[in-house]
C-alpha cells in the first residue's frame, strides 16, 4: 500500500505529505479517479516547487471554500495564467499569513495576475484612495482596517514577485536591494497614509503654522526593510507642539495596528524623551549632549513623510554632525564596545541561531561597515550612502575595504538577509532566529523558500545550514579584520584638551567670578554633581556654563542656592534637566532669574511648567491678560467643588504671576502691561471663587438668596496692581424676588467671608487678601450692604476720604448688571456737579498732610519710599484724585481709574502743563517698577528702595542698568525724577 500511495497516480509525487491532499486536489478539480487531471497539470507541478506544498494546497482550499463562486475564475487562471500561477503558489506555499489574507478578502489574488504588480511609486495613492471614503479621509477603526487591507494588498503583491521564480523559472527574480526598496517605499507609503489619518482626526480643518517631519532610521533609512520590522522614525515639528505630539503619537498607533510597528526610541533621550521636539532642539541636543550611537544611528536618517521643507533642513542639520562624529574622543572604542556590548545580550543558547545581532550577524556587518563610513566619510563623500550594500560597494571601489572582501561580505549579508525575510513571511512576525539545528522539517522548507535545490544526496535543509554556518564564519571573520583594524583609531583620533579643575583651583576660581562664598558654592556643586546617575551627568556638564552665567547677576550665590533648591525640587520632573540641556536660551534667562529674584525660585519649584517658556520669548509674553482670564475662568469652572476651584484658581494664578515676573525681569513686558497682566489675573481668581462660593452657598440653600456684585478699589480698580498687592473691595447685594433685605444680606455675606476666607487661607504663594476696609464705616461696617443702602449711606454720611476713594471704583466680579447700577450710582458722588468746593479741597489737602507726617514708617528714608516718600505713588495718585474731583465732571476724560490716564487727560485738558504730567507719569511709572523690582529680588513686598548691597544692584539691574555700573548711580537717578515730580506736586496739589 505504501508503495503504491507513492506511486505515479499518488500526490505524494508531488511532494505533498498530507493526508487529505488527496481529498483537496479532488475538491479543487485537480485530481482524478485515475490520478492527476491531464489540464491541471501545470498547477499540480507548481504546487510541487514551492516551499510548502501542503501549505500551498491547504491555502488554496480554504479559498475555495470562502469564494466558491470567484473559485471558477481563479482555477482557470491557474490553469491558464503562469505569472499568477508562479506567484500565488510560491506566496501560499511560503506564507500562512499571507494565505490567511486571501482567505480573508476574496479577490485580492487578481493582484498577482497582471505583467507587473502596482508600481512602487504608487504605494502612497494607492493606501490614500483606500482610506478615503467620498473624497474624504476616513478616520478610527473604518481607517485602521482599510489601510491594514491595502498594505497586506501590497505586501501580497511584493511578495508575489519576489517568489514567483522559485515557482515558475521563467519569471524574472529581483534582486535582495529591489525587494527592500519595495518594502521600503510600502513601509513609506503608510506611514504618509497614517499621518494623514491622524491629521484628519486631529486637524481636519488644516495645520495653521504646525509643521511635523517623519525622519525614518535604521533599516528604512536605510532603504533596507524586511517584510517585518519595527519601523525607527523621529519626529521633528515647528508650531504647536502639542498638537505636533498628537499626529505623531496617533500616526504610530494607527500604523501599528494596522501595518507594523512604529519606533521612536531612536529620538533624543530615547523613551523619556520629547515624542516631538523641534529643530532647535534636535540641534542642541546633538551639539550637546548625543552619544557616539546616536550618531552612528543619525547616518541612516532620512525625512519620508509630513513637512518636505522641515525634514530637509533636519537632514541638513545631521548631516555636519554625523560626518564629524569620528572627531569625538573615543569615538572607535565608543563604537567597539557598543558592539560588544549588545552581542553580549544575546543568550548564549542562541548566539549560534541569532541571524541579527549574534556573531557572524548582520549587525556585525553594519557595525563594520557604519565604522568605516563615519571615519572616512569625513573626507569623502562617495561614501555617505544609508543602505549597507552600497556603502559596502561604495568601501570596496574606493579602496577602504579589499574588492575580494567586500565582494563576500556583500553575499553574506544578502543571504542573511533573504533568510531573515523568509523567516519572517512564514507568518508575518517579527523574527531573527534561524530554526533549530535538528529540525529537519523547518530546515527544508526554508531551504527551498530560498530557492535551495537538492544536490549530491544532501536535500534543502541539510544544504541551508552548511550555507548559514559558512556566511555566518566569513562574516565574523570578515567584521574581526575590518572593525577591529588599528589604523581606525589612529585616523579618528583627535587631540583633545582635558580640563579638570582640583578643588582648591575650583575655590579660587570662584571666587574670581565674584562667588561671595566659593566654599559654599562647591558644596553646591558637589551635591549636584555628585553620583552617577543621568542627572548627575548632565549637572556636570551645565554647571559649568551656570557658573558663568550666574557669576554675571547680582547675586550669584543666592542664584546657585536658588538653582540647587530648584533642581533638587524637580529632580523627578522628567523634562527639568532635558529643557535646560537642550534650550540653551533657557539656561541662560533662568541664571539671570535665579541670580536676580528671590520670588521667581519659590513660584518656580511650584509651577515648573513656565520653565519650558523661558525658551521662546513669543510664548512668553503671547497670551494677552484677557486670553489668561478667560483660561483661568474655563478651568476653574470644570472643578467639581468649592475647595479644588480654589485650589485650581491658587495654581494657576501662581503660574501666571511666574510668567509675568520672568517676562519682566528679562525687559520683555513694561511696567504698563505688568500691571495690567497682575491685575487681570487677580480679578479672574476673584470671579472664580466667588462663582464657586455661590454655587455652594446656593446647593446648601436650594436657591440664590441675592445677586452679588464685586467693586474693585484702589490698585485693584485702577488695573495697577503691583506683585504684592492686596485686593481692595466693596461687596454689594440685590435681593431676590421674595426675600428681605436681611436675609440677602446674610447670604452675601456668608458667600463674601467664604471668598475671602479661601482665598487668604496660608500659602507659599504671595498673598491674596481681600481687603474690604474701604466700605462705609470701615471694618466696623457690615461687610455687604444693598444697592440702596449704600446710596443712602453715601447720601447722609459720606466723607471726603470715601468719595475719593470712589475715585478708582470698577465693577470687576459677579453681577453684571448690579455692578453697573452701582457704578452708576456713585458717578454722581466722585464726580460731583460743580466740582469739589474749596471747603472739602481743603479737607482732602489736610488728609494729605496728616497721612504724609503719620503714615511714614519710623526710620524711613522719605526720599527712597516708594509709596509715602517724596515724588513717590501717593503724592502722584492725590495730586490726580484732587483734580479729578474737581474737575472730572466738565472733562469726561478724567473719569477714569487709571492714573496714567488720568495724567494724559489733565494735560490734554489744559488743567496742568505737559511738562509736569509728564515728570508726574516718569515718577509713578518709576517708582511702580522700583516697587515691583524690590518684591521681585526680595521676595517679600516692600516700599523702600534698598539703599545699598546686593538688593539694591539687583533692583537696579532690573530696571534696565548694565553690572558695570554704579547702583549708586540709580539711586541718583530715582532722587532726581521724585524730586522733580514733588516740585509739581507741592505746586499743583496746593494751589490748584
């Protein structure tokens, strides 16, 4: 029986093996009763020379039974069609995967019937018009399985012709190079396809100025992919980052579900870097900070998807780095010992079946080959190309490697290659290891996927290992002579000069930059540089270029204590030391901040994220006061309580205030606009709390008992607010439809004291106090009063001082339209009609008088006090609110509660001469900015401009003045403006 099963009318003789080949055959019309069907012939001896008849036959039946109706159109051309024929068989017997994809989606073998499959060059439009769906790009899980079935399409149709000689002789046999590029160029092709998915998912309505780059590495830098690889790519992008990010994190996804898995461990930092990072950053970081393997790697980078323009400019930017990278110290034994290094990875249990990184593999290969281009690719250009066969060819022809060894290692690497691809096909998982010695079966049908023919008695499999065992000893010995060869050294070689400082030339060093305390400032420095950990590292590297930079402040001690307390603070902030290493802008504006502000270190260890805008001054000073209000409003708005509002609004007031201070301290906002940016924030943080304060008070209740609104005094209501400043308000009421007074009253006032109770509780933030003693009565007054009740007030028992101080009222939170009728109602009271009488003049120029002789802190220099001194803020706002009771009800202009303003309309008016509006604006601007400087350096508020020391060059500094000059000198120049603005003064204010 067994020899006739194996006879002529037996599918054995077709090298099937399989029990129900017989019973298949018979199914598909191939197989008779009498042996095999005479027109089937030709599909029954294709069969037999494919890698897997068995496979090959049992993939075709499973088609059959999915498509019985498509069956009679593919049996004919497998009868009749010798391409497809080649093809589909050689694919079927190979790949099981590429079997089941056919099972999958009937019709998909017509791709394999044609003279030539879908043109490379078409990858891109082809996957594209697969996404698309009435002309527009198809997005979620409708896209991943349409650009999954258009790349097994294709892989099918690279496969197919990469085969189909091994069945059909006569069809012609691509080279390993063309096979690559295809897989390249579809590898390309998806990725295009992928990121165009993502953008429509993300910004369907186009990119605005967002660029994003897709530089391929490795292999598809290389133009050498194999039918399964992880695809290595970095991200390079321009514009919104964030948005860059996530077209870049959602192309990965998509294409690695879809077709194959997207890398990008290869970016600076690898898995703890930046997804996306521009080119100045990728810049600074390789200039900086790159190892020797990153370089190495940087030799295959190439842009293939996204912004052309961008990708371009970044392999240009590579380019001058990649070929001087043989110039770095160590750089030959820096590459030896990373190859060491990753085939010491591999288990000794499969070193000998390692195709990829164990001994005689390809990464013996590429290590060899990338040595020699990096270190003679310097001078010539011929040899810079990504793909390892023509860098190889390219090393051979100029005379770098010997023709004979480049001939062979060239042919070793392709065999490894083409095993690796056909390890790989079988089913279309990502794989290296080269099966068992001892299994047969596996071996043979490797053996004939390569084309491998019995010979001499010895069948596929036993001829395939003699054939690996032989390239794998040529590349070994091949990779020992080349990688190893001592003139790499000597020709890379570079001369560098090693500075290490001892500790005592530290100290004196120093204390030669103008280190107050160099003993300490090592102790710093070993703290932070100590260990050696990453962070340690790159401490080591940026400490020398602070200590510079630091030694240019006022203060470089306190900035390096600031920088050590900041770094220590951070130091489980991934990105703290990256933004520093990479953004070489940042290093040195937060030197300048830290040696400067003793505010800025505290604000920084609790809203670190504003480190990341030191960078770029646009985003710095970009979002407009009422942009950051609305944000801040928005946000605190989604929090679900009371205390998280408050804790939100806390946060993000502190990031605010950071940007502010750094903006200001760098000269990049004036003092206008810091006030202005001050005050917007802290009538935001007002709105938001007391939002949230209603909305519990009203859940507590069932209702709201009353409408509040919120009057902002002083600073506050002039939008002048400095980094200390309290919140001067009025609370005022309307009762709801049905409730007394009283009961309005006391609702509003427990929704006030909650506001002012959450928003003054202890932190380390500056202060948020809401100060309401400017009410009527003062703190012995109800702190909330009705509409009514104030106009009555304010009719029988107002004083001057309280109708001056109306002067500066602005509705700032809560009900609109009571805020309004309350601004309406007290228009009458500050701008009285007629003006001022000469009696209430009198009584405010003796209120003057009294605060100036009361007010001024014992021992206070008065010509350096910035609020009561001599010229200084009171003086200026007085000399404004006189003229502004007095007048303000014939000029309209005056009725405004900013004092600059108020200044430019009493000399457009003709009330006072230019000259002096003038000298009175350049004090109060002046000493505005010399209150916020001492805030800023001192980190505490304070009125007095320092008068000597560290303090005063810092503030002097701030204010514009260069570290050669004297402080002294500033502090002539702050004399002189109040002196001349107190001669206005004494001049208007009392005669006026």
């Amino acid at each position: 029986m067994a020899e006739q099963s194996r006879g002529a009318g037996s599918p054995a003789r077709y090298g099937f093996t399989d029990d129900r080949a017989e019973e298949n055959l018979r199914a598909a019309g191939w197989w008779t009763d009498t042996g095999p069907a005479p027109e089937a012939l030709d599909v029954l001896v294709a069969l037999s020379r494919s890698a897997d008849p068995d496979l090959a036959l049992r993939s075709l039946d499973r088609i059959r039974e999915t498509d019985e109706q498509g069956w009679r159109e593919l049996d004919a051309a497998l009868r009749d069609n010798r391409t497809l024929r080649g093809r589909l068989v050689a694919v079927l017997g190979t790949s099981s995967a590429l079997g089941d994809f056919l099972v999958g989606h009937p019709g998909e073998w017509q791709r394999l019937a044609g003279d030539k499959c879908t043109e490379p060059d078409c990858y891109a439009d082809t996957m594209l018009d697969a996404v698309r769906e009435n002309g527009t790009i198809r997005t979620g899980s409708a896209a991943e399985n349409a650009l999954r079935a258009a790349y097994r399409g294709l892989l099918l149709e690279i496969a197919g012709t990469d085969l189909g000689h091994l069945v059909e002789g006569s069809l012609d046999r691509p080279r390993y190079a063309e096979v690559a590029q295809q897989l390249t160029l579809l590898a390309e092709a998806a990725l295009v396809t992928g990121l165009e998915i993502a953008q429509a998912e993300h910004a369907p309505g186009g990119l605005g100025d967002t660029r994003l780059a897709v530089i391929a590495m490795g292999k598809c830098g290389g133009r050498e992919l194999n039918y399964v690889s992880d695809v290595d790519v970095i991200f390079v992008g321009e514009g919104d980052l964030q948005l860059a990010t996530r077209l870049a994190s959602t192309m990965m996804r998509i294409v690695g579900k879809a077709c194959f898995e997207v890398d990008a461990a290869l970016r600076p930092e690898g898995k703890q870097g930046a997804l996306v990072r521009t080119l100045d950053g990728h810049t600074a970081y390789y200039a900086k900070w790159a190892r020797t393997w990153e370089f190495q790697a940087l030799l295959k980078a190439r842009p293939v998807a996204g912004d052309a323009d961008l990708g371009n400019q970044y392999a240009e930017m590579v380019t001058s780095m990649v070929w001087s990278a043989a110039e770095r110290e160590n750089f030959v034994a820096d590459v030896q010992q990373m190859r060491r290094r990753v085939e010491g990875h591999v288990p000794s249990e499969l070193a000998e079946r390692e195709l990829k990184l164990g001994r005689g593999g390809l990464r013996d290969v590429e290590f060899a080959v990338q040595l020699l281009q990096l270190v003679h690719g310097r001078a010539d250009p011929s040899l810079r190309s990504p793909s390892t066969v023509e860098a190889l060819a390219a090393l051979g022809s100029g005379g770098y490697v010997g023709r004979s060894d480049a001939a062979e290692l060239e042919m070793s690497y392709e065999f490894l290659r083409t095993v690796e691809h056909r390890l790989q096909l079988r089913r279309l998982r990502r794989t290296h290891l080269f099966p068992d010695f001892n299994d047969s079966g596996e071996l043979r049908v490797l053996g004939r996927a390569i084309g491998i023919r019995p010979e001499m008695g010895r069948g596929e499999g036993e001829i395939l290992l003699v054939e690996f065992r032989r390239h794998n000893q040529r590349i070994r010995r091949l990779h020992e002579k080349l990688f190893y060869r001592p003139l790499l050294q000597s020709v890379a070689s570079v001369s560098t000069e090693d500075l290490r400082l001892t500790t005592k030339q530290a100290a004196q060093r120093l204390a030669a930059l103008g280190y107050a305390a160099p003993d300490g400032a090592l102790q710093h420095i070993r703290a932070l540089t100590s260990g050696v950990s990453r962070r340690a590292s790159i401490q080591k590297a940026l400490l020398p270029v602070l200590l510079d930079l630091l030694a240019d402040t006022p203060d470089p001690d306190g900035g390096l204590l600031a920088y050590r307390k900041v770094s220590e603070a951070l130091e489980e902030t991934p990105w703290y030391l990256r933004v520093l290493r990479d953004e070489g802008a940042v290093v040195e504006r937060l030197a300048s901040l830290l040696g400067t502000s003793k505010l800025v270190p505290d604000l920084l260890v609790r809203a670190p994220e504003v480190l990341q805008l030191l960078g770029d001054p646009a985003r710095l000073t970009g979002r407009t006061p009422a942009e950051v209000a609305k944000s801040l409003r928005a946000t605190v708005r989604r929090q679900p309580g009371l205390n998280a509002a408050v804790a939100a609004a806390r946060s993000l007031r502190r990031h605010e205030i950071l940007r502010v201070a750094a903006a200001d301290l760098l000269g990049l906002l004036d003092v206008r606009e810091v006030c202005e940016a001050l005050s917007s924030v802290w009538v935001a943080v007002l709105q938001s709390a007391l939002s949230a304060a209603i909305r519990k008070r009203c859940a507590e209740l069932g209702g709201e008992a009353a409408k509040i609104a919120v009057i902002g005094m002083g600073r506050l209501g002039g939008a002048e607010l400095g980094y200390g400043s309290d919140a001067d308000v009025l609370f005022v009421c309307e009762p709801a439809e049905g409730v007394s007074d009283g009961d309005a009253v006391r609702y509003a006032s427990s929704v006030a004291e909650t506001v002012r109770k959450m928003l003054g509780a202890p932190s380390a933030d500056p202060p948020l106090q809401v100060d309401a003693d400017l009410r009527p009565e003062g703190r012995g007054g109800p702190l909330v009063r009705t509409l009514d009740s104030y106009r009555a007030y304010y009719a029988r028992w107002g004083e001057v001082w309280e109708t001056q101080a109306l002067l500066r009222a602005r509705f700032v939170a809560g009900d609109a339209p009571l805020g309004e009728r309350f601004i309406e109602m007290i228009d009458p009271i500050r701008y009285p009609d007629g003006g001022l009488d000469a009696a209430r003049a009198r009584e405010v120029r003796r209120m003057k008088a009294r605060v100036d002789t009361e007010r001024m802190p014992r021992g206070a220099d008065p010509t350096l006090h910035t609020k009561l001194g001599r010229g200084g803020l009171a003086d200026v706002e007085w000399t404004v609110q006189l003229f502004q009771l007095r007048h303000a009800f014939e000029v309209p202009d005056l009725r405004t509660t900013s004092t600059p303003r108020a200044l430019a309309a009493l000399a457009e008016a003709g009330l006072a001469e230019p000259e002096d509006t003038a000298s009175l604006t350049e004090a109060w601007l002046l000493a505005t900015r010399v209150r916020n400087a001492a805030m800023l350096v001192r980190g505490k508020a304070v009125d007095q401009v320092p008068s000597s020391g560290r303090d005063l060059a810092a503030v002097a500094r701030v204010l514009g003045q260069s570290a050669d000059d004297d402080p002294g000198e500033f502090l002539d120049s702050y004399r002189r403006t109040t002196r001349r603005a107190h001669a206005v003064v004494e001049r208007l204010f009392y005669e006026a």
